[in-house]
C-alpha cells in the first residue's frame, strides 16, 4: 500500500536547500496559498493605491485583498482615509471592488448610511436606544508616504513602517506626488503564485533576454553582474557604468536628491525594502523607449530632466519615479496561481495628453515588460508544477535578491508560528 506523505508548510520551508528555488508545493497547495494571504496580506503592510486613485471628496476605491476588503476614501477634508468594505449592521459588503463616487456610503441591505468620515449618520427602524456613534465603519491602519498608500489589516501592524517612511519621504518629497494623476491603469491576473511574481521581480537576470523595451532604459548592472570571463568589451562597459554612476550620484546630490541604496530585507524585518536612485541609461531621462521623458510636464518644479529612477521594491509591490512620470505596481494573490498585478501611471496633475505627452510614449515600456513578465510567471508556474520539477540553484551575482527574498519569506512564516526557518 503507498502511502502519501504531505508535508507541512513550515516542513516544505526548511526543505528549501539554501541558494536553491522553493518547492512546487510552496506555490500550487491551496492550504500554503491561504496562509501566505494571511501572514503576507493581511498582517504585514501592503501596497493597496496611490492617492490619485481617489482625486476629490467622494471619491472611493474599494479593493478586495483575499476575503477581505477596503475602501480608500477621499473625504470632504479632503483627506484620505480607509475602512473595512463591511456594513456595521448585518455585515454587508458596501462597494463592489473598483472605483466610485458617493456623497455618502448608503448600505444597499437596509440603507444604513455612512459619512465619508465613517461615522453612521442614518439607520431606521432601530429604537431610540440605538447609539448609532459606536457603528462607526471600521477604520484601517493606513500610511501614506509620497503618493503610496500602504494599509495593514492587523491590529499590532510592524512598527518598522517606520523606517520605509523615514528613507523614501523625503526621496519622494521634491516629485510633490500628491499632485499627480493617473495617466493609465492596467490589471493583468497572471497564470502564477504570487511568489513567483515576486522572485521573477526580484532579479533582472532575465532582462536581457526577454524585455528589449525596459533595457532601453535599464542598466542590468544595478541588478549585479557575473565577474566570470568577463569580455574586454563587457569590463570596458561595466566601467563606464560605474563612472557613471558615481557622476551621476554626485551631481544628484549636489542638488539634495537623495539616491543612496538603502537595504531594509533581512530576516529581522517585517516590512521589508529597498531603494535606489538607479542611473538611466541611452539619454538618461526616463524609462521610455528612447530614454527621454515622456511628459514635458515634470512633477512638482523639477527643473532636470535627468534625475534617475528612483526605484523602490516592497514585498508586495515595485516603482520607479522619474522626473517625469511614475510607474506603480503591486500585487494582490487571487488564488494558488493567479496574481492580480495592478500598474498606474502617473503624470503631473496639470498634464495634458496630447500636449504634455503620448500615451503611447508613455506607458508603451512597461505595457510590454509586465506582459513579458507575466508569460514567464505563467511558464515557471507551471514548470514547478510539473511531478519531474526539481528546485535549481539560483546565480550567486544576479539572483542574491530572489535568495534574499526566500529567507525573508521563511523567517516571516516562523514569526507568526509556522516553523519554517532553518536553526
Ligand atoms: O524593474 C523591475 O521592477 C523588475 C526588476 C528587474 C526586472 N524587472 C522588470
Ligand atoms: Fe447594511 Fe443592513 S447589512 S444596512
Ligand atoms: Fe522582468
């Protein structure tokens, strides 16, 4: 008689041989899929907009993150604030995921009616005792640093929140962020787990290979390069990249744009990331295709074109600010191997298509390079779903983050119960 052994989570974690990818299992079993939304979604800060999503009083977005659900609102104080999606009466949901305009949150159930500043301010047939003040909608921890809204659904979020928002605002403060609108939105669910969103994202080994558009603009080297047999012509490159590099940096710092690296991944941190101000390649201004900006209209009252990408990696999200536009992705796991991947672009307020910029020119580089990327989160899912997969090693020089991040996702699971990291 065979018997079928299944292993626990915390068992497939430590049988990750360190340098080595995940087990299949990590990704396709519903069960490790439903605590990864627990543990990675619902008590670590995620990534859930940008203020832009919800431009005027009103304004709401309603975002659904496993079973649960937010609503970002902008209230008449202009304000941006965050509840659970969950009417106080019966528990209704009270928005659809997506986006709207309310002057008030009404209950489609029994038309309990909510202000914007959450509080209850009509429920019928309920008795002159009813004390309509402790039917408030349940309020979000919420930090909002540059134009990112981040949200914990835990009660004790990490505390080194903190720390993300000490580094990158006053790295977004001169973009003046808040005065953006989104040029362009795309979803793409991907055919993967959402891990295998994140380690594909995690490593630019693939870049040269699979995303002409990005490499227009994108120095692999940011990413590390292999020092083996390096050709005269490679080094010869790799030197320029450095020499531009350090020029680049000190003229930005002159100007007190802060582009230093700054590496917040390790094990002992909950929220974990990293940033960078990376140098753009060809005409060095933007991520487009022919390495200019894409708007004329540069955020705030920059007055350079040529200020970086300014990148910055979460684990549930990545972005890159440039003088003129920012692009903004994060993730939400929708099930073992689907991954909604939501994009914005964004572009000064006042800037007009057509005049201030093309579309096209605009989104064109990462339209493409998320597409890429989601053909080859679909491919690897399914390889490691295949019985024959075995888990490979990954590069010591341009894979180290996607290592990185296999540790971090260990030593998380282990704060939070599940024995998963290696003594
Ligand atoms: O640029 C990014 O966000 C990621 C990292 C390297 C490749 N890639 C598309
Ligand atoms: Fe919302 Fe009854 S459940 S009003
Ligand atoms: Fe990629």
């Amino acid at each position: 008689m065979s018997e079928t052994l299944i292993r626990t989570h915390g068992e497939l974690v430590r049988s990750r041989r360190p340098g080595h990818g995940m087990p299949g299992e990590l990704f396709g079993r519903q069960d490790v899929f439903e605590k990864d939304v627990e543990i990675f979604f619902h008590k670590h800060w995620i990534l859930v907009g940008v203020t832009a999503d919800v431009p005027e009083p009103g304004d709401v977005s309603a975002v659904d993150i496993g079973s649960a659900s937010i609503l970002i609102v902008r209230d008449d104080d202009e304000n941006i604030r965050t509840y659970r999606n969950i009417c106080r009466h019966r528990g209704a949901r009270l928005k659809e995921a997506g986006k709207s305009t309310v002057g008030m949150l009404v209950c489609r159930y029994h038309q309990w009616t909510y202000g914007l500043d959450g509080s209850l301010r009509h429920a019928t047939h309920m008795g002159k005792d009813f004390d309509a003040a402790c039917r408030s909608l349940i309020p979000v921890h919420t930090r909002i640093v540059g134009t990112h809204i981040f949200i914990c659904l835990d009660d004790n979020p990490p505390k080194d929140i903190a720390r993300l928002e000490e580094v990158m605002a006053p790295r977004f403060a001169p973009y003046d962020l808040q005065y953006t609108k989104i040029a362009h939105e795309a979803e793409i669910i991907e055919n993967g787990n959402w891990k295998l969103v994140i380690e594909n994202n995690r490593e630019c080994y693939h870049c040269a290979g699979t995303h002409p558009e990005l490499t227009a603009s994108f120095l692999p080297e940011d990413f590390g390069f292999c020092p083996d047999n390096l050709s005269e012509e490679s080094q010869r490159a790799l030197d320029a990249y450095h020499a531009r590099n350090a020029a680049c940096q000190e003229s930005w710092g002159r100007e007190g744009f802060v582009g230093d690296a700054v590496e917040c991944l390790d094990e002992g941190v909950a929220t974990q990331f990293r940033t960078q101000r990376l140098v753009i390649a060809g005409n060095g201004e933007s991520q487009t295709l022919n390495t200019k900006v894409a708007s004329t209209k540069l955020f705030g009252n920059l007055q350079r074109r040529d200020l970086g990408d300014t990148h910055l990696w979460t684990h549930n999200s990545w972005t890159h600010v440039m003088s003129d536009h920012a692009v903004i992705s994060y993730i939400i796991p929708l099930a073992p191997d689907k991954t909604l991947v939501r994009t914005k672009w964004l572009v000064h307020a006042d800037a007009v298509e057509g005049i201030d910029y093309r579309l096209s020119d605009l989104t064109e580089v990462w339209v493409a390079t998320n597409a890429q990327d989601a053909d080859l989160v679909a491919i690897t899912h399914r390889g490691t779903q295949d019985p024959g997969y075995i888990p490979g090693q990954f590069s010591p020089f341009t894979e180290t983050y996607v290592e990185q991040f296999s540790r971090w996702y260990a030593s998380r699971l282990n704060a939070h119960g599940i024995c998963a990291a290696l003594p």
